[in-house]
C-alpha cells in the first residue's frame, strides 16, 4: 500500500495527498485518543487512494524530552530501551490491529530524523534566527513546554497547576538558545487571512488569531538541565527542545536534506491532524519555523477535540485511558473503527459510553446494514439458485435507489474527502443504506415472488438487482472506514468476478449504475455484524 512520491498525469509530477498524525509521546501505553485520531488519518487516506490518487500517510513516535527521561528512569531502563520496548511492544502492534495502512513510521531517535534536525537548526543560528539568553518561568514537564503564567490553574491550596495534566508546573531557571518567533507574528496573521481554511475548527482557528494578535514571545528552542535529545551542534552542552524536534519529523519523513525529489513530490502536508492541545504548536511555531527557512506551509492544520469519560480529557495522567483493544475484543475492528467517526463529530469534543456504542452497534450496523446484506444474500440463494440476477422491469422506485447512491457519493465525498466531516459523510452513506432498506420494505419482494408470471419473475430480479447494485455502492464507501467487511460484502457479492479488487474501486464511478454483472455468484458469508455478548 506504500506511496514512492509523485506520478506522472499529463507529463506533469503530481504531488502526494500527505496526511500526518502527530508523532506521539512513547511516555506509556497508546489509548483511545491516540488511536481516534490515526483511524480518522487512516480513513482519509484511504479515501482518497479509492479516489485514484497518490497518497503518503505518516505517523510515528516522539522519544525525547524530560518526561520520557523521568519515565525511563522510573523504570530503572535507558531512555533509548524505554522507547524500543514501547514502540515494538505497543503503538506498532496497535497500528496493525487497527488496520492502519501508514506509509512510514517516523521516529525521532532516528538518525535520519536527528541528522536533519541538527541540520535544520544550524542554518537557523547561521542565518541569525536564533540567539542564546536566559529564561525563567513555569514548566510543564507533562506538555514539554512553558507556560504563560495567565494559562494555568490554581488549586485549592494555591499551587498553580497545568490546565492540561492537572498537574504542578515547576519554576524553570536556565541559559537556553532562543528563536526568533516573536517577528513572524505579522506574518503569521497575514498568512491566516490569506488562507482562512488553513486552521479548522473555525473554533481553532478564532483562538490561534487571537493568541498572536496578543504578541508572540521568542521560543526557547534549548534546554540545558537534561541531556536526553538532540544535541545543538554548535554547543552540545544544550539539547533541541523537544517540540522544536518533533514538528520537524514531518520534513525528516519525507526527504528534507537527503532525499530532494521525494520531498519535493511529498512535502508539505497537505493536511496536519493533530489533538487541540497541542494545536499552538503546528498552528504558530511549526508555520514560523517553515517560513524562517523559505519552506513551503501545509494546506490544513485540523485539530479533533478530545475524547471524554466522566467529563475528563482521555489520558493516562488522570486514570481514564481505555485501552482499544479493551473495545475491538467486543465489538471487533471495524465496528471500532466507524464508531468514533461516527458518533463523534470531528473537531468537536465527544463523549464514549459503552451504552452509546452498544445501541448505535446494534441499531446501525447489525440491524440497517449488515440485515440488509444477509437479507438479499438469502433472497438471492432462494429464488435464483444464489445467481445474480437481470433487472429487465426497472421504474421510478428502482430510479430513486440509483439517485440515492449518486447523492450519497456525492455528499460522502465532499464531506469526507475535502472537509474532514466524517460524521457527516457516514451518515450520507447511512441514510442510503436506510432508503434500500425502505425500498425492500415497500416492494416486498417474499411476495412477489409468489408470482410466477413472466412480468412477476423480471419485476423480481429487478428488485434483487436493484438491492445488489446498492449494496456494491455502499461497500466501495465503507471501504475506508471499514475494510474487512466491506471485503466480505463484496466477495458475497461476487463483484470480485468482473469488477476486480475492492481497492481497486474509484469512488467517483461508483454511482455509475448497473456495474454488477448479471450472473455473479452471490453467496451468503458469515454475519457482517454479530450479535454482541454479554459486555465483559
């Protein structure tokens, strides 16, 4: 599934659609967070290969800074193994599970990824962007970062605490290397008006406006006090700090000083998927850090809201983390994989419950769609000998299903494909599959076929057509959202006869109606969506 750069269309380079998660800190275990935000990257990448198009899709994991350090010291190890066990033990294995077809893995402890940083930070100093100074203020260790003082929260015993992590901040006193970020403020406001969608929510965007029209402050881009990172090649007694470290691994993936052609036909994102917290940091530092070395910017920086349980953010810190595969045990991968985007409106903070998932599970999945799919499997077996077949007696019910499908095509991927709205592109997909289940529902096919007529047999392979063809849509626009089973619906089918793979399926033909070959062999599979036991 891997991406190599650019094609040729027209004798021109066309540039990968390139979608990033942020690299995520290996301080523990992923949770549900994590893994919402790498199936919505992983959803819209595949969404856009089943539209034909060239894609790279990048995760990875970051493995510097203080708390990694502290963590790895907890746990009498290196920093070094602590990251190696948990990239190999957890996140990678989690990816699999999940199904995510990323085309790269990044690391920062990588030697390609920290070569280049060093190379990257050195042109800066060379070209007077960065100067040494002294800082003192509060330190997150939790957000690697240090806070304005208006940002934190007090506790009842007047300890001033992260917002974030909820957690004390400590007073840092220390000589760092400082960025000049402060002078790319006007720049940074020019540059958002100029490109209003650059920012999404429009939530997000409203608040980064705001925060640099407040002025912007130099960035510490050094610490001095720990050794774990990137060492500042003109003064190793300072490492890079690690934010400044990790933005950069969207460059460093993708060829940025060792490989031009492939950076060239990848580089910039188009889109940046990353949690609101920490949207400031792609959304302020990384766009000022790309213009101080005449760097093209990325098309979007989306910021999804946070998953909630009890009314708290989805974390380690705070003892909410769930594990995925705690929810995939039960309601299985793909089931886990639409839920989310589906009951979550991305961008927007959310809510899980098993109660919630339980009831959309069984009312959506098990019962609209996977009935829908056993139910014309059956009909088919029964009176046609599990042949698909002719629609020859095609009317104004059977023209309202094949609208529904090109609607539903049509609102799927402007919703997903261009405007990240998930939920609103499933739902399109959903209320179709709802119309072919009303359209069974009123044409009645059980009793049709109690007439033996020839008018009565064509009107009833023109129903099971009908159904069939709707159901060969919807599997091409759940295939990126849910891969397996719309795998299975398309070998019961029988499209894989004369329509070939899945994936090989472009999404802005499949309206085009009548693509089923009368003929095929449609065979009832395993049920697409179970009954669910009992929750563990």
């Amino acid at each position: 599934m891997a991406a190599t750069g650019s094609e040729k269309q027209g004798g021109e380079d066309v540039k990968s659609f390139y979608v990033s998660t942020p690299i995520y800190y290996v301080n523990d275990a992923p949770h549900l967070g994590h893994a919402y935000t790498t199936v919505a990257g992983d959803v819209l990448t595949r969404w856009h290969r089943q539209r034909g198009e060239k894609v790279w899709y990048l995760t990875g994991t970051d493995e510097h800074g203080q708390k990694i350090m502290r963590t790895a010291e907890a746990n009498n190890v290196t920093p070094q193994a602590w990251c190696d066990k948990l990239v190999e033990e957890a996140w990678k294995p989690l990816w699999e599970h999940l199904g995510i077809g990323n085309d790269d893995f990044i690391r920062t402890t990588e030697k390609r990824h920290t070569d280049r940083v060093q190379e990257f930070v050195q042109d800066l100093y060379d070209k007077d962007e960065i100067y040494k100074g002294g800082y003192e203020g509060p330190y997150c260790v939790g957000c690697e970062e240090y806070k304005l003082p208006g940002d934190l929260i007090e506790a009842e015993d007047g300890t001033k605490l992260c917002p974030i992590h909820k957690k004390p901040v400590e007073i840092l006193k220390e000589e760092n290397y400082f960025f000049k970020l402060s002078q790319y403020g006007p720049k940074l406001l020019e540059f958002y008006a100029a490109n209003p969608g650059f920012i999404q929510p429009e939530s997000a965007r409203n608040e980064v406006v705001n925060f640099v029209k407040q002025g912007l402050q130099d960035l510490s881009i050094s610490r001095s006090t720990f050794d774990w990172g990137v060492p500042v090649p003109w003064d190793d007694k300072h490492v890079i700090y690690v934010w400044v470290d990790a933005l950069l691994n969207y460059a460093t993936a993708v060829g940025y000083g060792a490989n031009q052609e492939k950076f060239d036909a990848t580089f910039p994102a188009n889109v940046h998927l990353v949690g609101k917290d920490i949207l400031r940091f792609h959304a302020v530092i990384w766009p000022a850090m790309l213009m101080a070395q005449g760097l093209p910017l990325p098309g979007k920086v989306v910021a999804n809201g946070w998953l909630m349980v009890g009314g708290e953010k989805m974390s380690k810190s705070n003892l909410t983390g769930i594990k995925p595969q705690d929810l995939t045990s039960h309601f299985g991968v793909d089931a886990y994989r639409w839920y989310f985007l589906r009951a979550i409106a991305f961008g927007s903070d959310g809510s899980f419950s098993w109660e919630d998932f339980t009831a959309r599970y069984t009312s959506e999945l098990a019962n609209d769609y996977g009935n829908l799919a056993s139910r014309l499997a059956a009909m088919v077996g029964k009176y046609y000998g599990g042949v698909l077949p002719e629609a020859t007696a095609a009317g104004e019910a059977e023209q309202a299903v094949r609208d529904g499908l090109t609607k539903a095509v049509a609102e799927a991927d402007l919703k997903i494909g261009e405007e990240l709205d998930f939920q609103g592109g499933i739902l399109s997909i959903f209320d179709f599959v709802k119309q072919v289940n009303g359209y069974i529902t009123e044409q009645e096919p059980w009793k049709v076929a109690k007439d033996e007529s020839p008018e009565g047999r064509a009107r009833l392979a023109t129903i099971l057509y009908t159904a069939a063809e709707a159901l060969r849509g919807v599997a091409v626009l759940l295939n990126p959202v849910m891969p397996d089973t719309s795998q299975k619906l398309w070998e019961s089918l029988g499209a894989e006869e004369s329509l070939g793979a899945l994936a090989d399926q472009r999404l802005l033909e499949t309206a085009d109606w009548g693509r089923l070959s009368p003929g095929a062999t449609v065979t009832k599979g395993a049920v697409l969506f179970p009954r669910l036991e009992e929750k563990p």
